[in-house]
C-alpha cells in the first residue's frame, strides 16, 4: 500500500516530527473500532491500520499531515473501546469546541472507527509513555451455535467448560511474573518480560464468558496467550496447578494454546492523576475539556 501521509516511519524507528508553524496544543484522543478490517492500531507497510485511518482523517480535515500517537500497539483483529492517543494540532485548529472537533474527524473516518472524545492535554502527557495500565478484555460464547452479532467480536467455544476449574487457574496468574510462557516470541528481543497482572477474572452471563485481564503492562499476544490456556484447562487438558509450572519454565511450548483475536478488547487504559494519588482512566492533567 503506497503512503497517503507524508511524515510516516517503520514503528521501530523514531517518528519524525512534522514542521508546523507557531505555536501547538496537545489533544488527547479516546478511540473505539472494530479491528477486524484492520492489521492492529500501527500503521502498515503492507494493509491498513487504524492509525492509517485517523491520521488521513485529520489530513483531511485540516490539510496538514501530522503524527498520531497511540498507548498500545493492538494485533490484526484485535478491537477497541478505550484506545487512547495524542496529537500536536496547531493552535489556531485546536481553539474548536472539543465536540466539534471530534465531529470534523469522525466525518472523515469509516463506521468501524470512532473518536468518542477529544480534550486539550499539557505537553508532558504522552498516550503511550504516561500510561500506568491497561485492560483488556476477552469474549467466549460458549454455546454450541456461535451468536451472528458475535461472530467478529468472540471466540465461539462450542464444548462443555469447567468454569470453577478456570477461575481458580486465572486466580494463579494474578501477580507480579515472568510471563514469557504465555507471549509470542517477537523479531526484537524483549529486555525484560517480567509484568505485574492485577487482575485475572471470569464472568459468566449466560452462554457469554468475560474474561477481565488488567495489569501494567502486556507482552505479544499475552493476554490471548493466558485466555487460550485457561480455555484448555477448562477442556480438562490442563489443571489449574499447572498455572505455576508454566510461569516458571519461562517457555511457551509449555502453555497453551494462543486464543483467536476477534474475542480480544483494550478496554480501557489508566493514567496517573495529576497528584499521582492513584491510577485514573479519565485525567492526566487535563487543562480544560
């Protein structure tokens, strides 16, 4: 796929900065989209991304081709309801009502992407960098028929689970590890692969389990990694005690399997308050709405 930007860079080089006259002010970006057309938030070489997508957006709307930073590097069909990002809008383009402004890019968007909010941030707040966590979480309709509505947006498991043998296995990933064993290993070699997982749980609504996975940080396809595992211990081929086992062989050949990425959601991604009291899903030194 030819660019449509002129400032573009391979995500593991340093993103140049578009030269833009005058003074800018920083806006942050609340996203939603369904990933499934998509091969994740970064743009692409070769397909799209939805960084693509927002940043031709704002090319159109304001004729001026700018650099969109987002807080996670989602997988090809991997969705969103709090991707965060940020973007350096001259200051003169910035003075719209954040309504507005979200409205003027929305207006150039697909219908599978959405800005949800714009607002004006200070300078030292960064999408990526500042956050202090992430949620994702993870649809499984378990039912022999798989629900239409949820066809791009759950794992359709059509066999009995053991859902108290599960809960007690995402119990035992809860807490600060190596968690190696349960990522995809990456072309770049990861410094450390230690993470702290606050919260590992399992809802059950009827057919429809939620798995809710929060922590401070996530390796390459991890969660999906952590929710395929559980899934099979729910088979019965794994038990719940195998949890630890796998933690401490550090090895990914010796965990399960690796879910599908249509059942995966970031829900929502947490920033410190300005006081750094406490970890905050709304503020990081909002200057005004």
């Amino acid at each position: 796929m030819k660019d449509s930007l002129t400032h573009r860079t391979a995500p593991s080089q340093k993103p140049n900065e578009p030269s833009i006259p005058g003074a800018t002010v920083r806006i942050r970006l609340d996203i939603a989209f369904d990933g499934t057309a998509y091969q994740g938030w970064q743009w692409q070489r070769i397909g799209t991304g939805v960084q693509d997508k927002i940043q031709q957006a704002i090319h159109n709307v304001f004729r001026i081709d700018l650099q969109v930073y987002g807080s996670s590097r989602t997988d090809t069909g991997v969705h969103a309801l709090g991707m965060v990002a940020h973007v350096d809008l001259p200051s003169s383009v910035a003075k719209l009502p954040p309504g507005k402004l979200m409205l003027a890019i929305n207006a150039h968007l697909p219908g599978d992407i959405r800005i949800m909010r714009t607002r004006v941030v200070t300078k030292n707040f960064h999408a990526r960098f500042s956050a202090s966590g992430k949620q994702y979480r993870y649809y499984v309709w378990n039912h022999p028929s798989h629900l239409p509505s949820g066809i791009n947006t759950s794992w359709h498991v059509p066999y009995a689970l053991d859902v108290v043998a599960m809960r007690e296995a995402a119990a035992l990933v809860e807490g600060t590890r190596d968690f190696r064993a349960f990522a995809v290993n990456t072309s770049y070699r990861k410094n450390n692969t230690i993470r702290t997982v606050k919260r590992c749980s399992i809802q059950k609504v009827g057919s429809l389990l939620t798995f809710v996975i929060e922590g401070d940080g996530f390796l390459y396809k991890m969660c999906r990694g952590i929710v395929g595992t559980i899934i099979q211990i729910g088979q019965g081929k794994f038990k719940p005690e195998d949890i630890p086992k796998m933690l401490a062989c550090e090895d990914r050949r010796m965990a399960g399997m690796t879910a599908p990425a249509a059942g995966l959601t970031l829900w929502k991604v947490f920033y410190r308050k300005k006081n750094n009291s406490k970890a905050d899903t709304n503020q990081f030194e909002i200057e005004k709405e």
